[in-house]
C-alpha cells in the first residue's frame, strides 16, 4: 500500500543519491530527538501512509524491490549504510510530499563527498530554527546529523507535535521487520478490487499492516515470486508472512466486508473467471486464509511467500490500486 509512492515515485532517484553523497556531510548541526523515543517520532501528521523497516532483516525483501528509475545497486549501496528508516507520504497539496529519517544504531553514517563541496546545494534555514542542505535542481533538503539522515522535498524537519500513533499498532509490532499502516485506504481498496469485476465500495477506514519472518510454514506456491526460468531450488531460505488489520466502522460493516471477501475468494478460485492472471497471483495470497472479525475489524493473514514474492505483491498493487 505504501509502494504506490515510495517503491514508484519520481522523487526517489534524487532521495537515494542525496542520502548517499550527504552521508559524510559536515555541514550545520541542529538538536533532534534521540530514536529511541520511537520509530515514528520525527514524522507529521496528516500523511497518507506511514511506514517503518529494519532495513537489515527486511534487506531480502528490499532487493527484489523493483522501484521506477532508480539504480538498484545504488540503492543497496545506500541501505547498507543505516539500520532502520520510517517515513511518510503526504497529500499532493501539502508542504511536503515524502518525510523520510533513516539512522543507525552505533557510529555516524559513513559515505561519500558532504554536500559542502557542492554548487546545487545550499544552505536553508528551517522553520524550525534547524539548518539543512536544499538543492533546487534535485528538489529535496537533506540533514545528516551524526548517527541519523533527514530527507524530504520540503522542510526535512517537524515540530510541534508528531504523529499520533493508531492505538492497535502495537498488536502488529511485535517481530515485525516492516511496519506500518495507510490512511483512507478504501479508495485503493476498492480500486484494487473493482479489477475483478465487482463495483465494490469498502468502508475502510484505515489498514495497518506488518511483514514477519514466517514460522517453519511451506510458501503457498512453489513458483510464487520466483524469477523468470527459476526454480524451487532458487527460492530463499527465509519465508515471509504479511498481516493486515482493516479497521472499519463497526462491526456489521466488518461482517459485511468479510462476507464480500468471501465472494471475492470464490471468484479468484474459479478457473473460468475472466480476469487479468497476474492480477489473481496477486489478490489469492491475500484470500488464502479467512479472516477473523474483532469487533469493527477484520484481521487478515496471507500465507508464507518469500522474498520476492512478498515484493511482487507491493508492486502489483501499486499498479492494480490506482
């Protein structure tokens, strides 16, 4: 659900770079909180989808991500570099459009040439009272500060109060390698729905998700997420679950909306149904074990995948949500 602007936007090639050639950047320094104060904590309110990785034990998933005019070496190159990142996407209207803090546990990030050395780069003052490196022509700001990197098209720093965390993020958090959750998601719900056929309209409200390490489980199928000519042999040890809670607003429109799923799982399985194939690849992870109602919510669990089939997954969607 985030993919639809982190794995796709145009502005990432320009994020990438700028956090790789700022890393040793030893320009001025502002005060930041610590990032123990929480994953999320240097975020803004009003975004449309926020999210969190470990980069190192999400890093299998992350290579396989396909993301549109950017050099996947160099992005590697760049995650290798730090240990965690969050970040959000805003509406098209807001100050900003991305917000994104990566930073490691020990020791400063290391790397290339500082931004001092460069013409395109200046220095700007923040709102905030901070001080950050802005270039026009890639149209991103950057802080390195130490041990942690601030990247946006905007202001790269916050203030006032962050975000205000959903109450049931942490019944997803626990052993999670990525997480996090999209806001008004029932436009791309049912825009990803509506491709088999049904004029869907879900009441969701919000959907918070999470990426774990699967336990011991075999992947649904054999050839899910493999390479074009591989085989089972060529799938990674690691296998990956996702999990999805859909908060809707109350319980019958979650009976009604596990009801409309149901309906939905018969149709991917009926080999006569007239849909695109690589849609149904996509949407029959998702369908393959009944969700479970709690109250206003629906808790969804996919099968294991692996690595890249975990990515395929957030790269169909992008495509089939818009």
């Amino acid at each position: 659900m985030v993919s639809r602007f982190f794995f796709r936007s145009p502005l990432l090639p320009g994020i990438l770079i700028a956090l790789f050639f700022s890393s040793c950047a030893s320009g001025p320094k502002t005060q930041v909180r610590d990032p123990s104060l929480g994953e999320f904590a240097y975020l803004a309110p009003g975004g449309l989808a926020y999210f969190y990785a470990d980069v190192n034990r999400a890093r299998p998933i992350l290579v396989h991500i396909t993301m549109k005019d950017v050099d996947m070496r160099q992005t590697m190159r760049i995650l290798r570099r730090v240990d965690f990142v969050s970040g959000a996407v805003y509406p098209q209207d807001a100050k900003r459009k991305i917000l994104l803090h990566a930073w490691r546990q020990k020791g400063n990030i290391p790397g290339g040439a500082g931004l001092v050395f460069s013409p395109q780069w200046k220095q700007t003052l923040s709102e905030t009272g901070g001080k950050y490196w802005h270039s026009e022509r890639a149209g991103l700001s950057v802080s390195i500060q130490n041990t942690q990197a601030f990247v946006s098209d905007g202001d790269p720093f916050t203030d006032g109060t962050p975000i205000s965390l959903p109450e049931k993020l942490d019944e997803l958090r626990w052993d999670a390698l990525l997480l996090g959750w999209m806001e008004n998601a029932g436009t791309p719900i049912n825009n990803f729905l509506s491709t088999i056929g049904l004029p869907v309209h879900i009441p969701t409200e919000r959907i918070l998700f999470g990426i774990y390490e699967s336990t011991g489980q075999e992947p649904d199928d054999d050839d899910a997420g493999l390479p074009e000519g591989g085989s089972v042999d060529d799938l990674p040890e690691s296998l990956y679950e996702m999990r999805f809670r859909v908060e809707t607003g109350n319980a019958n429109q979650a009976r009604a909306l596990a009801a409309l799923l149901a309906i939905v799982r018969g149709l991917a399985e009926n080999p006569d149904i007239n849909a695109d194939q690589e849609f149904l690849e996509t949407l029959r992870p998702l369908l393959v074990n009944p969700p479970s109602q709690e109250g206003p919510d629906l808790v969804i669990k996919t099968g294991a995948l692996n690595a890249q089939g975990i990515a395929l997954l957030f790269s169909r969607f992008a495509v089939y949500s818009q």
